[in-house]
C-alpha cells in the first residue's frame, strides 16, 4: 500500500495560521524539512516528542491532535487499538521530555548560582573593602584616590584571568593600528601606523568582545 500524502492537509493547517510554505513552517518550528516530509508522509510514530510538541505548538494543536490528524491510514481506520496505543506511547514521551526540561532548568539554575558564588568569590575584596574606602575618600578631600585603585584593579584582574579574558593594550600605550582589533575614534591613519590606546578592547581565547579605541598620535 502506497504512503498516504497529508501534504495538502499540512499546507491548509499552516496556512490557517498564516505560514505559506514548508520552509516557513520548518524556520517557524525550529525543525527540519526532513521532519517536515515525514510528517507529510503520515510517518507521525518515527518523529521525536519534542518535534511533535514543537510543530503542535506552531499550528496551534494539542499533541493528540496532530498525531491523529497526521497518522496512517491503517492506524486511524482499520486499527484503533494501534492507535490508542501509539499515543499512549506520546503522552508518555511528552511526560518524560517535560521531565528532562524540569531537571534542564534546574541544572541551569545550579550553573548560574555556582557561576555567580565563584564570581563573588573573586570580587570578595571588592565587594568588602571598596565602600568602605570610597567613603573614607569622600569625608577626607586630602585621601589620595590612588590608594583605592588596587582594591578595583586586582579583583577585576583575577576575574579576567579566571574567564580567560585579556586586554588589547594598556591605556596609552602606543601600538601599530590594525583595524581588526582596534576602533578608530579620532584622526586619520592607515593599518601599520602608530596610534594611541584610549580605552582597552579584550579578546578572550581567539573570540572578540570588544575593539580597543585608539586615536592618531596627533590627536594626541
């Protein structure tokens, strides 16, 4: 017996909620065009729960739905009992993904947590010392403001190392300008030429989070 063909069926279903092509179905699921294919081949029992949940949710049906509205002829005619079984079978897969999704999220939230008490573990100088300096500062216009740099300095230091991020160049310093790496931000100079750190960029491993922004030499 031939495959059944529910691509007609498919197509009225997406257009109802305003998607014209299987591609677009495919982008607006987060699934593939192969998924997409079988799906319009009735072959329902080979796709993953989390497909099925996925294109359920983008042409707004239940997960019941789609599986009988989709599935085979033989199973939603000639043997209902299949049927019943194979979205049993669903229920239960839905049930143990929306358990691993649980036990995802709270995974996450243990790795944020975890992230956030070793990150405060590096700025604990920081967090305990600078207040108390800066309010010293502010009472005593004489206190050299120098003197708190280290407590800014060397925590924001380990931080970086400990994420594996480094700076471009020091601030003033005076490095060959390489657009690549560096925003120029005044004056007029070619790739190679000497120019002026104003403000540090940061790589991390190979991986560019910010350009350093540099000046001409004459712009001093």
């Amino acid at each position: 017996m031939p495959n059944p063909d529910f691509t007609q069926k498919l197509q009225d279903l997406a257009q109802k909620v305003g998607i014209t092509s299987f591609k677009a179905l495919s982008k607006a699921a987060g699934v593939s065009e192969r998924q997409i294919l079988r799906l319009r081949r009735g072959e329902v029992a080979s796709l993953r729960v989390e497909v099925l949940l996925k294109l359920a949710s983008v042409l707004q049906m239940s997960l019941s739905e789609l599986v009988t509205t989709f599935a085979s002829l033989e199973l939603s005619k000639g043997n209902e009992a299949s049927t019943q079984q194979m979205l049993q079978e669903i229920a239960d897969l839905k049930t143990e993904y929306q358990r691993s999704q649980l036990q995802i999220a709270q995974q996450r939230e243990l790795l944020l947590q975890e992230f956030q008490q070793s990150s405060l573990q590096l700025l604990e100088s920081l967090l305990l010392q600078f207040p108390a300096a800066a309010q010293k500062a502010r009472e005593n216009p004489q206190f050299e403001a120098v003197k708190i740099l280290p407590l800014v300095e060397n925590p924001l230091k380990k931080l970086l190392q400990a994420w594996g991020i480094e700076a471009i160049a020091p601030v003033g310093s005076e490095v060959p300008y390489n657009p690549q790496i560096h925003q120029l931000i005044a004056g007029i100079v070619q790739p190679g030429e000497l120019v002026k750190v104003r403000y540090s960029g940061y790589l991390q491993g190979d991986k560019l989070l910010y350009r350093a922004k540099v000046s001409s030499i004459e712009a001093g």
